[in-house]
C-alpha cells in the first residue's frame, strides 16, 4: 500500500491555538475541582499531552485503550485492550480522543464508564467527520469538524505511520 500526503488540513498553530482555547473552557467549566482526563490510546496522545500542559486547574491522567474491528475499514465491535488503572466513582472524567468518525467507539467507552459513577463524564476531541457519525454523540469540547477524508498527523496514524507530524493532513491510499 502507498500513501501519499495530500494537503495539510490544520496547520500546527491552528492546533496549537485550539488547544489552548479548549483547555480554557476546560478549566472555566471545571473551576474549583480536579479533573480526571482520560487519553484513548494510541492516538490520543499528543493531543492530551498538550492539553494537559495547558490546563491551569488540577489535573490527573490515565489511559485506556480499545479495538474496533469489522471488514474492512468499516468499524465494527468494540472491545477493550487496557482499562483504567484508578476508580472514578465521584470523579471528575474527560475522555480525551484523536477523531470521532463513527462515535461507537466514545458510545461504548461513555457506557462503561458510566456504569463506574464519576460525578460527571465528558468527551473532548480533537477532530469529528460529521459525515461518518452513525450515532448521535455528544462531545463537549471538539476542536474541529474535517471533512471525510483520511488523516494523519498529531497523533492520528496510516499503518502506524505519521502520527508524530505536527500537523493534521490529508492522505490518499492506493
């Protein structure tokens, strides 16, 4: 398989000024008490990570990481690789993902970790394809609607390849 960068789609300082404003609204939002932000491996990680620097109320972190498979790249099931580490009863919860494509994945997290009872569970995403969404899912802190195209970059892969580019871009495959 070859792929080939296309265009880049946000550019590093657009990323970096929208991070920045989401960790503001974070910190408003939650004033007076710490948050528990949850990065879904792998692709979350950048983007928690620069969220979390900046991020002026207290803060903790933990990961989680599932696996969506189907036939082809159509997701499928989900079913969980890595659980939380800590209890979240009474906590204060974030859902920290890449991409929201077609929201089974953040439906089922958001389920599960309902059923543990944190005071309160919200998702923040770094990029959504309204296109592609099959479910109805609510996310409080988004940064970006992109159109439907493959992407890669700030953590979002193509075969495991160009996560670390510092900006978001649009690939093609063949």
């Amino acid at each position: 398989m070859n792929v080939h960068v296309r265009e880049t789609l946000l550019s590093e300082e657009t990323i970096r000024n929208r991070v920045r404003e989401l960790a503001d609204r974070i910190a408003n939002d939650h004033a007076g008490h710490e948050v528990l932000l949850v990065g879904i491996l792998r692709g979350a990680f950048i983007f928690l990570a620069d969220l979390v620097r900046q991020l002026r109320i207290p803060s903790k972190i933990d990961f989680i990481a599932v696996s969506s498979y189907g036939k082809g790249i159509e997701s499928g099931a989900v079913r969980l690789i890595m659980d939380l580490r800590d209890d979240i009863a009474g906590r204060h919860v974030i859902l920290v993902e890449d991409i929201v494509d077609s929201g089974r994945t953040l439906t089922y997290l958001r389920e599960m970790l309902s059923a543990r009872h944190p005071a309160s569970l919200q998702i923040c995403a770094l990029v959504r394809k309204p296109e592609r969404l099959k479910i109805d899912l609510p996310v409080d802190y988004l940064g970006f609607d992109i159109p439907d195209v493959w992407v890669v970059g700030y953590g979002l892969d193509c075969m495991d390849q160009y996560r670390g580019l510092p900006y978001i871009a649009a690939v093609e495959v063949s």
